[in-house]
C-alpha cells in the first residue's frame, strides 16, 4: 500500500473512533443531564470597535459574534436553547457565526439545530461561514441546516446592510483550513468604498486579509481560545492557523481582528479558565 493510501485510511479510522466517541459521550452526557444549560456557563463579553468611515446611521451598531458550536458535544440542544436565549434578549442588529457548526456526527439529530437557530431574531440577519470541520462532516449538508435556519451563507460573497442611504458591508472567506478561501472573489465583488466586515473561520488569516488595506474588522473563531488559559501565560494550546491570534482582539495591520473563544468543544470536552463566549459588539465611529 502507498504511504499516501495508509495515511488516508488511518485518518479514516482515527475520524470513525471520534464519531463513536462523540456518539458515547453524548447519550451519557444527555442521560446524566450533564449538558444542561446554565447561563453562568457563557460570558457575554463586551467589545467596542471603532471604524474609520463609519456612517452615522451604523453609529452604535451591534453585532453579536458566536463561534464552533460543534452541535451535539458538550453543546446540546438545550444548551444552543439557552444561548439563543441570551442572543434574542440582547436584541443585536446582526449576528455573525463563524464556522465549526458540527465536529463529526452529521446524522437526523442536527436537524435540531437549525430549528433553533432559526429562532434567532437580530434586526437585519443572520450571517454565516463554514468552517474545516463542516467540511470534514459534509458542507453541503451543513449548507442545508444554514438554508432551513434562515441564516445567510456568505461564503466568499458580499452581504450588503442597507441603512438610509448607507451601507454596511459583510463580507465571508471559506475555510482556510481546506483551502477553500477565494478573497480575490470576494474583493472583486466588494465596492471600494464604504465599511467592510470580514467573517473567517481561521483568525491567522488576518495577516493575509489585512494587507489589501480593505477591512475595517475581521471575526474568527477556530481556536477555542485555546480552552485551557494559563493565568499570566495565556492560552496553553496554539495550532494551526491560530498560532498569532488565538483570543479576543488584535491590531492587524491596520485593521482590527476579534477571535471569539467559540461555544463547545471538541477533542477535550473540558475549558479551564475559558468559558463559552457570545461577543457582543458594538461598532462606533473612528476619529
């Protein structure tokens, strides 16, 4: 056998353990009402960002920000219940999710998911990018769960927020990870002018989208936060393509970048000083 077909089929076998896993650990989980929400266990973290340009009609504009909810591990349907909860009563204009929707069990149950998160009731949209695990489980039928929750994929395209006679651009890179990112279709459909918002799974991709001198922010999860934060240190685990930027916000090149520190968890069903985070942030006028 080629080295390249052993290592496909122990990639293959590694994948099917973590189905199983996960599949265990979920009715063990649901059984013992281990996965219960509590609203003690997300914190509502408070960003302010200032734009250059940014028109009054988006003065105080509110986003809220959410990241890998790896459905069905240690986020359960009534923990992504209770979230969207949170979300509703914070009354956001928009909310941006970014990727990691499910880890590795795409089966009837995620249904579940998009039922709910089509409960979610921002002002203008909801808004979308896929991130490598909804690859690695099926984008295509993760595409159909963003389609029947009502949520806009803005996977390498441009959503444009209309407010009086101004715009608000929202811009999607596909995941990076699997080398799905086109930016110079993005760019291509992206006006020059007027404030743009750029949402990709991987945060490092920040050194990239920063040097076209086109984004105001970019919103990333990815990471985790590194799911365990070492007081001082910072977060213990750093990976690829968040090595630089693994939580909360950076200076870029000009440009600002926000690592949401996401809602689950997947190969560690475990946080250590790093809980689930929802982002709430509110965009306001750079001088």
């Amino acid at each position: 056998m080629e080295d390249s077909s052993l290592e496909l089929v122990r990639t293959d076998l590694a994948y099917a353990l973590r189905m199983k896993i996960q599949k265990v650990m979920s009715k063990l989980s649901s059984k013992f009402h281990w996965r219960d929400f509590r609203s003690d266990q997300f914190e509502i973290k408070q960003v302010q960002v200032a734009i250059q340009k940014l028109p009054a009609s988006f003065e105080n504009y509110r986003i809220v920000h959410i990241s890998d909810i790896h459905y069905g591990q240690w986020i359960s349907s009534d923990r992504l219940d209770g979230v969207v909860e949170i979300i509703n009563e914070i009354c956001p204009d928009l909310v941006a999710i970014t990727g990691d929707f499910v880890s590795y069990v795409l089966d009837e149950s995620v249904r579940d998911m998009a039922m709910t998160l089509g409960k979610l009731n921002p002002k203008d949209r909801t808004v979308a990018v896929l991130g490598n695990h909804d690859y690695w489980a099926g984008a295509e039928k993760v595409r159909q769960i963003l389609k029947k929750g009502g949520i806009c994929d803005v996977t390498n395209d441009v959503f444009a927020i209309c407010r009086a006679d101004s715009r608000l651009y929202i811009a999607g890179v596909d995941s990076v990870t699997v080398k799905r990112d086109r930016l110079d279709i993005i760019l291509e459909k992206l006006p020059i002018d007027g404030p743009a918002i750029l949402l990709v799974h991987e945060p490092d991709f920040a050194v990239k989208s920063a040097k076209t001198k086109r984004f105001s922010l970019q919103l990333s999860g990815h990471s985790h936060g590194g799911q365990f934060i070492i007081p001082v240190i910072g977060p213990l685990f750093r990976g690829n393509l968040f090595m630089k930027y693994p939580a909360g916000l950076y200076e870029v090149g000009g440009m600002k970048e926000y690592t949401n520190r996401g809602l689950g968890t997947n190969t560690y069903w475990l946080r250590i000083n790093c809980k689930p985070e929802i982002t709430v942030i509110t965009l306001i006028r750079g001088i």
